[in-house]
C-alpha cells in the first residue's frame, strides 16, 4: 500500500515521516552538543559539516515529502475529535512543515553570511554554493548574527513542536484510544479502505 488513503498512510507517507524524524531528531540533538564546541578544533569542524550535509538532506526529503503530501492527501482525522483540536492538528502541521524548511534554510543564510567563508562540502564529496546576503542586513557578521538567531530560535521552536506533537499521538493512544498513531507505524488502517 504506497499511497494515503481517507482512513490511513500508505508506505511511502510513514517512510518519510519516521525517516525525517529520526534526521530531524539527530540534527537537533547535534547542534545542540556543537554549541558548546571550541569552533577551532578539527573535529568541530567535521562535526559542522555533517550537520550541514544532513541539513541539506532534510531540506531535499522536505520538499519531496511536501509534493508527495500534495498529490497524495492526508487521511482525514478521526471524526470525534473537536473542531478545536482539530484545527490545532492542522496548525501544528504547518508550523511543522514551515520550520522543517526555514531551519536549514536560515542554516545555509548564516554559513554564506560568515565571514570565516568556511565552504559547505556535502558529505566531504559536493560543494554548496553560498548565498547571496541582501545588502540591507548590514556587515557580514551582521547578517551572520540575525540568521544564526533565526536557526537557533526555530531549532528551539521546532524542539516545542515536536513535543506537542508526540504528546498529542500519545493522547490520541492512549486516553482517545482512536487509530492516529497506529496508522503512522502500519499501513493497515490504508488498506481497511483499499
């Protein structure tokens, strides 16, 4: 079963979604351990260039996963959910989707901003151009500055969000006792409308 249907998510819906979050996961987790880094130390540097590449590798699963999303619509949610929550369901969604692409977005704004020029080489093997940095942010570091803002307060942003997010399908297990989460780990709940 690789497409959605109204009642679940078919094969390739869940590979995206466990796929992203697990990279997504590890990312923050990574930059989180590299913040308090000595920026200088070879292994540093590693260690930024494969937050770079995964970086890169999200934001490429992102927009695949936002044309498969579209040509291939959600399930609906469970008819007894309130209007509220589910309102809140499609919000959290979006804000998901929205940061899953401005965080690497804001990652590569603030490498290019650098003035150190470090180049971003994907996985030791394809150099990534920089970015043109508009003129109106000011100096380099100026602009390094305000996108290094916007990538840590989305990261922290995106951190809430996910929380939200596991509770709700926690909630949504466990007390609502419905089939949100479990149509996230099997296609089962796809093929009941197959």
């Amino acid at each position: 079963m690789l497409r959605n249907t109204s009642t679940g998510y078919g094969t390739i819906a869940i590979a995206f979604h466990w796929t992203m979050a697990v990279l997504i996961i590890g990312m923050l987790a990574l930059g989180i351990y590299m913040h308090e880094l000595p920026p200088t130390e070879p292994a540093t540097f590693q260690l930024y260039q494969l937050h770079k590449s995964t970086g890169f590798v999200v934001l490429a699963l992102a927009a695949f996963r936002l044309v498969w999303r579209l040509i291939n619509p959600a399930p609906q949610l469970p008819s007894g959910m309130h209007p509220l929550e589910k309102l809140a369901a499609h919000l959290g969604h979006v804000g998901l989707y929205l940061l899953i692409f401005a965080i690497p977005v804001t990652g590569w704004f603030m490498v290019s901003a650098s003035p150190w020029g470090i180049p971003t080489i994907l996985f030791n093997v394809l150099p990534v151009p920089h970015l043109p940095i508009p003129e109106a942010l000011g100096s380099k570091d100026q602009a390094e500055a305000f996108f290094k803002l916007l990538h840590e307060y989305g990261a922290f942003l995106l951190i809430g969000l996910i929380v939200v997010h596991i509770a709700a399908a926690l909630k949504h297990h466990f007390i609502a006792r419905d089939e949100t989460l479990k149509r996230m780990v099997s296609t089962a709940s796809a093929k009941s409308n197959s």
